[in-house]
C-alpha cells in the first residue's frame, strides 16, 4: 500500500484513501489524512459525518474494506499490541467497566503498560478530584469523562485520540480537561487527535482541521489557513432579487431584500467577480469561524 | 404520514401494546415450541420405536420448561440497556400520568391470564400425553405457578437493588416447589391448610407489589443503598492495606475474568452442594422420610447427584463464560478492553486459566460437602472409606486424587467448550455450535443404544471406529495446525501462548492415557486402553481453543 | 500578564497575543527586565495550543520586544524599552477609526470630536490625582 505524502515518514497517523460501508450506506468515502509527529488534529463535522468511523478504524476496531490505515506505520488489525501500546483514546460513550472501583480501575488498566507513571496518576487523580473508592457506575458523566481520560493520560501515550471528550460536560470539567489535554501536547512530540462539536475549543487548540461531511473530507489544512480560505461577505443587490441569489462557490447564502449574507469559498477576487456576476458589490466582510463554516458547509445551500 | 392509531387507545391498551411490540418474536418462538411438542408428542402417541420414546418426551418437556419461563420474563418488564440487564419497573413507566394501581394491575392481571392459560393449552395438547395430570391437579398447579409468577414480579419491581437478587429468586422457587409438592406429603401439621396457605400468598402479592413500585415512584430507592454505600468502602479500605501492583497484563486480565465470572460455576454448584443437601436431609428428617438404614441408602444416593452438579452446570455456563461482562448487551468486546495492548490470544489465555481455577475450587467445595455428608451417621470417615473398596481408605483416599483431576479437566473441558463459537461476537454462530453439539451427543446416544441391542451392528461399528478415531485425531490435528498459524501470521497469537495450549493438550491427554492404561491394566482389559486414550485425545479440546484467538479477532477489528 | 483570547475575532490567535503584549509594554504594565509566563504555562492558562503561543514568542522575538534563552525562560527586553513612536500611533489607529466612524454616523464634526478627547483627557487626570 503506497502511502504518498510529503511527511509520510514523520506521519504518526497516515490514512489513505480509506472507504467503509455499512450495508449500502457509505460512512467513509476516499478518506485521506496524514498527522504529522506533535501536531493537533481537530476532527469536525455534523453527527454521523464518520468521525467515529475514522477514529475505530485508527484503534484497529473497524477494518478498512479499501484503502489502508498505518499508526506509528504500523496496521492496527495486525499488530495491535504494537500500536494500542503506544495510544491512549478516550472513547465517547464512556464505555467503563461498572462494576470496578476507580482504584481497581487504575491498578488494571496500570499492568497493560509499562511507562505508567504512579506519581503523575495520583497527581490528575487529585486534579480530578476523583474517589479512588467509588464505583465507576456510581460517578457523574464528567468524573467519567475524567477517569477514562485519566486512565489514558497516565502512561504518557505518543497518540492521544480523543472522540467527542466534552460532550455532555460542563464547563468546568470542560477546562479541567483541556488544560490536562494542552499540559500533554507541550511536552516534546506527543499528537493528539481529536473530535468535537465545540468549535472554539477545536480552533484553540488544533493545528490542523479536518472536517468530514456524509464520509468525506471537506477541509484539511491549518485551522488559520481553513478560515482564511472563507470569507463571510455582506453582498449588496441594486435591485432585491426575487429569491435567494446563487452563487458560485458559496456554501450559504441568507438575507432579505437588497443585502445578502453569504459565505465564500475562495479568495477576496474571486468572490467579487462572483458578485459581479450576480449583480452586487461586496459592501462588508470578514473572516467567518469556524462553526460559522461548518454550519454554512453542512446546511448545503449553495453550491 | 399517517403514524397510525392505536387498537385499544388507553393507557392500558398502550401498555400492553409495548409489551406486545418488544416480545412479538418471543411469543412467536413459543408457538413454534407448542407445534414442535404436538408433534413430538403425536408420534409418540402413534407408535413410536421405544428408545426413541424417552427423547421425545425428554424434548417435548424441555420445550415446555423452555417457552413457559422465557413467558414468565415477558410481562417482568426485564430490559437490557448500556448498563447492563435491569430487572425493574421502567422508570418511562413511572413518569407518565398514571395510577400506581394500573401500573401494577395491568403486568399482573394480564400477565396472570396469559400465564394460566399458557399453561391450560400446553396441558391439554402435549402434559397430558407425557403423564398422568389429574384435573384437581391442573387446577392447582396453575395456582402455584401465579403464585410464583406473581411474586416474581414483586421481587423484580420491589427490590430492585437488592444484589443477592438471585439468593431470593432461588429461595421463592424453593418455597413454591414446597407448596406444590404438599398435596404429596405425608401427613404434617400443614395438611388440610394447602389452598389457604396459596389463597394469602396471591393475595398479598398484590398489594406487596403496589407498595414496592409506590416506594420506587416516591424515589425510596434512588442512589445506592447505604449498605451497599458501606460495603463498598469497608472493601476499599481492606484493598488499601495489601495495595499492590499485578505483576503483568496477563495477571490483570486474569483478575478481570475471575471477579466478573470466576465465582459462577463455584458459587452456583457449590453453594448448591453446601446448602441443598442439608437442607433436603433435614426437610426429609422433618416430613418421617428415611430412618435407619434406609437413611444411609439416601445418603449414597444423593452422592451421585453430587458428583453430577459441578459437570452439567458447567456445561450450562459455557456458553457465558465466552462473554467478557455477562450482562454487556451486545457480545461486542467492551471498548475499555478492545484498546487494551493485548493479543487476542492473550485475553484467551487469561480465560482458560481462569476456567481451570474455577474448576479446581468448584470440586475443593464439592469434595468439603463430599466429607460433609460422609461425616453425617455413625462411624468415622475411615471406616466408611473401608466399606467402599477392600484396598483399604488410604488406597481409597489416593485413587481418588487422579480422578479429581480428571473431573477437574472435565469440568474445564465443559466450561471452554463454546469459546470458539462464543468469541465471535454473533449469537446465531453460538447458538448454532450449541445446536451441532446437541445434535451429536443425540447422535452419539442413539448408536450406543443401537450398538447395545444390535450385534451385527456393533461389530461393523467396532471394525470401523479404529478409522473413524483416527480420521477425526487427524482432522483435529490438521485444523489445529493450521489455525496456530494463521493466528501467528496475524499476531492473533503469540508462540508462547500456543505452546501452552498444545503443551496443556498433550499433558492432560497422557495423563488420561497413563490413568487410564492402570486402571485398564488393573481390570484385565489390555486391548480397550489405546481406544480410551485415544478417545481421551479427541475430547480434550484443541481445534476449538486455536480457533479461539482468530474468532476473538473477528470479533476485535470488525 | 493578563490575556485574553477570543475566537470570535477575525485576527488568528498568535497576533492576537502579540498585539496584546505590545499594548502591555507599552502601558508600562509589563516593566523591561521582567519575566513574560513560559509557553506551557502561558498555553494552559489561555487554553490554547502551545504552538500557537510559541509562534507569537517568536513573532515578539522577532519584533525585538523579547529574548528567548534557553533555561532561563522568556523575558521583556531590556534594550527597547519604550516602543518607536511610529508603533505606539500605530496602536492608537484602530480606536481612532472606531471613534471616526461613530463621531461620523452621528454627525458630529472633527472639532467636536477634539474637544471632547481635551475634556476627557482633563477629566481622567483629575481622576487620577485624587
């Protein structure tokens, strides 16, 4: 399996032309992303884009029925000891063990990897404010979100992948775990990879954003360079047209009368050559964030 | 679109709607059951071959046990979530605006209904036909049974807590096999007050499950129990003490398995050993049955039982024992054990040797009940050793360490026997290794029968089993083979893992075959060894347990 | 050293930690000499990526503000104390457009608008005398 890409051989995560289908529905189509070593990876998109999908098929839960998937350049399926040795994931729904106290959670989950740091465990144990007598079934969903991260953070993973972690938080729990995510990600080389609805957290602290729509990718590049590729203009008709302009290139396009809010693909030319087109002139303009693009993207009005 | 309208639009209607919805496939299960058992019995009725007579009615009755209690759990309201199983009252139930009193009425009124006349229909077409069901009989059995299906209920919906939930349905069903046999006891204080004493228990079931599910809707049982509460932390605090690491994942592991099933198989037979047989002894003592000698001819005859229980409940567990969390709704490996950096061998690994320490403890329990009963009567345990054999109760005690060994492999042998099916993750594949297997014990018995009553055939048998063994031995070999190496190449496996496995196979088969040369050699019968060490070969499981890693990765990385 | 980020802007993260610092030193709240937060901690109290942060200590670094010594962590230059003037006017451009445009939607003229920057100067000293 070739595996072209200018850093594929720093890539820490290399996924290449990944397709998977339930029944005859398509959750990933033609799927191709490359994580560079000590870089943040956000992974946006509405609920059932297949982020999910892209993340098991990362741990080797999913196999790829095209395309192929390589962590530390290694096949999941194959070797999983090799690659889950070095990982650490935070699942989404929180699937723990009930029955377990939090102390016998740890000690388990401490025998499977030798580079589990006892100190720096009972120091996010503090942090985290968390009962080491407690049973897991017994915690709150945010002191869940906190073991599982917890116990994924405590032996120093090189991967650290993270699906949906502060869903259904507050945002108290929300900065516990962000601060403990960044604390990571500063020390040298570790990646991260992570999925979230919460765009301003996704545009704090990604490097990289990559947004999935029905299975594809939509947007892949740095968080600054995606949002600078869209600009959200105010478009000014002479005359209000009778329905909604089209545009080519805009993802959304809302408003009423003579003014127009639409949202770009492309450069500042481009779009004034567009609404030249349309018959309007661009009267105010900045550039949208990232929720604002993929709220635009998803609601597929436009072209 | 039209969403559609309601047959019966009240809350009741609604109700038992859902309650129709959730088990149409199970009640379709049981007419399917009921046509199977007419059948079955027809034929019987027609003139059936008279071996086969038995299983027939063997067959129809266990498809009787089978639908009527897969019945019963219908209108319990038992549920499988996220969580786990949950077997108490929907609290969806309890938000809608509705009586309590309708709320308990309706699950047990027309559950109640559908039970009893379950019960008139598999009577009347098939019980009938299996023995002699007077009509008084009928009558009263139907009582006891809506007694028990009644308090099942308040059980499931009173206390849904209460972890020693299983103590308390096994204790029910104790109580109601009592009441339903005392028409049949000899005369006791009791005679003459059998239909009051069922009379109460159905009408104070009702109220009892109103007030439980009243409690349950006043939130009385939210949040854990402070027992529960207390417990946990007296647990904690006595784990603080020897706090120590495991020593490898593979000690992990092993741990996992055994505190979530490990005490199954020894807590179930054991339990039963240590409290049953007491119990029936005293019950016996209590109702005049068995004095004198007769006393130690019931002694004698219960041991065999004994012997029996850890056997055939190990085989009734192996099919959980492939599951990782027993009340996990899907057979998909948890997350929190699917990421974990380790073979798919080595979780197998961890639940063989968690299934051999069962066993081992499961026959230290029976052999304590064993010493148990023996103590019980006149005479010390050496005299009674000496009635056993002339060699002698040290000879005695020391025969009978290989043959606990050999029931301890036994037991394992039972215990792992579905974990290559189990481990896939699909039901239907489980449900249908459980099915073959049936099917070729059946078969296994019918040619033994044949081969008792038919001469000529046991001797064309005799003369092709020596080929048939072999074939097999080598079919087994051939897949074993080739399923360590497939798993190698695919990391499913590590070397040392699978030296285990063949290294086990090849121990407990030489053992079995040493055993069983001294005991051949011991009766005079030198030709009959290579056939039982051969056939011991074959039984002890490898295909099976090198197929295990490559199913568990087929249900890993799907 | 007080920060605040806001993604709603349309300026990415690192200028707007960098603008930000520039306006501390030239405020005068952070003193030349003085220890700026290291990358990790800086990272963690804004919650954002330490790349991000390590892009505008490198921008400021390049600008002059500040020297990075492995070590010894981050601190305000000593050398340029006090920014250029051409810096400090073109800090102020931004408040100034905002006020114009206001001044300008309501009709006010550009003497009026003078007079009344006089009259708060007059008040704020006042202010700070008591």
């Amino acid at each position: 399996m070739k595996f072209p890409s200018p850093s594929s051989a720093e890539a820490v995560i290399a996924v290449s032309g990944l397709s998977r289908h339930f029944g005859s529905k398509a959750a990933l189509d033609d799927v191709s992303v490359f994580v560079p070593r000590g870089s943040v990876l956000g992974l946006v998109g509405e609920n059932g884009a297949g982020k999910t999908t892209l993340i098991k098929h990362l741990l080797g839960a999913l196999k790829a029925q095209a395309g192929g998937v390589r962590v530390f350049g290694l096949d999941p399926v194959l070797n999983p000891v090799g690659v889950l040795g070095r990982v650490g994931y935070l699942s989404e729904r929180r699937d723990l063990p009930g029955w377990m106290r939090v102390d016998e959670f740890m000690r388990y989950t401490q025998a499977f990897y030798p580079r589990w740091d006892e100190h720096y465990a009972g120091q996010l144990l503090e942090q985290f404010q968390l009962d080491p007598a407690q049973k897991l079934k017994t915690l709150s969903q945010g002191q869940q979100a906190k073991i599982g991260l917890l116990t994924s953070l405590a032996y120093r993973p090189e991967l650290l992948i993270l699906d949906e972690p502060s869903s259904g938080l507050d945002p108290v729990v929300r900065r516990d775990i962000l601060e403990a995510i960044i604390r990571m990600v500063a020390e040298e080389g570790r990646t991260v990879l992570f999925s979230s609805h919460l765009l301003d957290e996704v545009e704090r602290v990604a490097d990289h954003v990559v947004m999935l729509q029905r299975g594809r990718v939509v947007l892949n590049g740095r968080t600054e360079e995606v949002r600078r590729s869209h600009i959200l203009a105010v478009l000014a008709f002479a005359e209000p047209p009778a329905t909604a302009p089209v545009l080519a290139g805009a993802h959304a396009v809302a408003g009423y009368g003579s003014e127009w809010r639409v949202l770009f693909g492309g450069s500042r030319l481009e779009l004034e050559a567009a609404a030249a087109l349309v018959g309007a002139r661009v009267v105010e303009e900045r550039t949208p964030t990232l929720d604002e693009i993929l709220v635009a993207r998803a609601g597929g009005k436009g072209s | 679109m039209n969403v559609g309208r309601l047959a019966w639009p009240t809350p009741t209607g609604a109700m038992l709607w859902e309650i129709w919805g959730r088990h149409k496939l199970n009640l379709c299960w049981q007419g399917i059951a009921l046509a199977t058992s007419v059948c079955l019995v027809h034929w019987k009725e027609q003139g059936a071959p008279k071996d086969v007579a038995p299983l027939l009615v063997l067959f129809s009755s266990l498809c009787f046990l089978g639908a009527y209690l897969s019945l019963l759990a219908c209108f319990g309201y038992i549920e499988v979530d996220a969580w786990g199983v949950r077997l108490s009252f929907p609290g969806r139930l309890l938000l809608k605006p509705v009586s309590t009193a309708r709320l308990v009425l309706v699950p047990m009124f027309f559950g109640g209904l559908v039970i009893v006349t379950s019960f008139a229909v598999w009577t009347e077409l098939v019980l009938r036909h299996l023995g002699n069901i007077a009509a008084l009989d009928r009558l009263w059995i139907s009582a006891v049974l809506l007694s028990f299906f009644w308090w099942m209920q308040v059980l499931a919906w009173g206390l849904p807590l209460v972890k020693g939930r299983m103590l308390v349905v096994g204790v029910l069903a104790l109580i109601h096999f009592l009441v339903w046999r005392l028409p049949q006891m000899p005369r006791t204080a009791l005679s003459g007050w059998q239909w009051p004493i069922l009379a109460a228990s159905l009408a104070s079931a009702v109220p009892a499950a109103w007030l439980g599910l009243k409690l349950m809707r006043q939130g009385r049982w939210e949040g854990p129990l402070r027992i529960s509460r207390l417990w946990s932390r007296l647990r904690f605090a006595r784990a603080r003490g020897r706090r120590r690491r495991f020593g490898s994942a593979f000690g992990a592991q092993f741990w996992l398995e055994w505190r979530r099933q490990g005490w199954l198989l020894p807590g179930i037979s054991g339990g039963m050993a240590l409290l049953m047989v007491p119990c029936i002894l005293i019950g016996f003592k209590l109702v005049g049955v068995g004095t004198g000698p007769s006393e130690t001819n019931l002694r004698a005859e219960l041991i065999l039982p004994l012997l029996l229980l850890p056997l055939v409940i190990s085989v009734l567990l192996g099919s959980v024992l492939a599951k990782f969390d027993r009340l996990h709704a899907t057979d998909e490996l948890p997350i929190y054990l699917a990421v974990r950096p380790m073979t798919n061998g080595g979780f197998v690994m961890a639940k063989l040797a968690m299934a051999l320490a069962t066993s081992a403890l499961t026959w230290l329990i029976t052999v304590a009940a064993f010493f148990c009963l023996a103590l019980l009567g006149k005479g010390t345990l050496f005299s009674k050793a000496g009635l056993v054999t002339p060699y002698g109760p040290v000879a005695f005690m020391t025969g009978c360490v290989p043959v606990l060994l050999l029931l301890v492999i036994w037991t394992w042998i039972n215990l792992v026997a579905g974990i290559g099916a189990g481990l896939t993750g699909r039901a239907w594949i489980g449900g249908a290794y459980m099915f073959s297997r049936v099917v070729l014990l059946d078969a296994l018995f019918v040619l033994a029968g044949s081969a008792m009553e038919n001469v000529n055939f046991r001797a064309t048998l005799l003369h092709w089993l020596p080929g048939i063994l072999l074939v097999c031995l080598a079919a087994k070999l051939g897949v074993s083979v080739a399923a360590f190496v497939g798993g190698l190449r695919r990391n499913a496996i590590t070397a040392s893992g699978a030296g285990w496995i063949i290294g086990g196979w090849l121990g407990c088969g030489l053992l079995l075959a040493g055993y069983a040369g001294f005991v051949c050699h011991a009766i005079n019968q030198r030709g009959l060894w290579i056939w039982v060490a051969l056939a011991g070969f074959l039984m002890l499981p490898l295909a099976n347990l090198a197929i295990a890693p490559l199913a568990l990765a087929w249900n890993r990385h799907r | 050293m007080q920060l605040r980020i806001s993604v709603q802007d349309g300026a990415p993260i690192y200028q707007q930690i960098v603008e930000q610092v520039k306006y501390l030193v030239a405020a005068g709240r952070l003193k030349p000499g003085e220890d700026v937060p290291p990358i990790r901690v800086l990272a963690e109290q804004l919650r954002i990526n330490p790349n991000t942060v390590a892009r505008a200590y490198l921008e400021l670094e390049r600008e002059g503000l500040v020297t990075m010594r492995q070590g010894f962590g981050t601190t305000v230059a000593q050398v340029k104390s006090l920014l250029p003037r051409r810096e400090k006017l073109r800090l102020l451009a931004e408040p100034a457009d905002l006020l114009l445009t206001h001044a300008r939607h309501l009709n006010v003229g550009l003497e009026d608008v003078i007079k009344l920057l006089r009259e708060r100067d007059a008040a704020m000293l006042s202010e700070s005398c008591k």
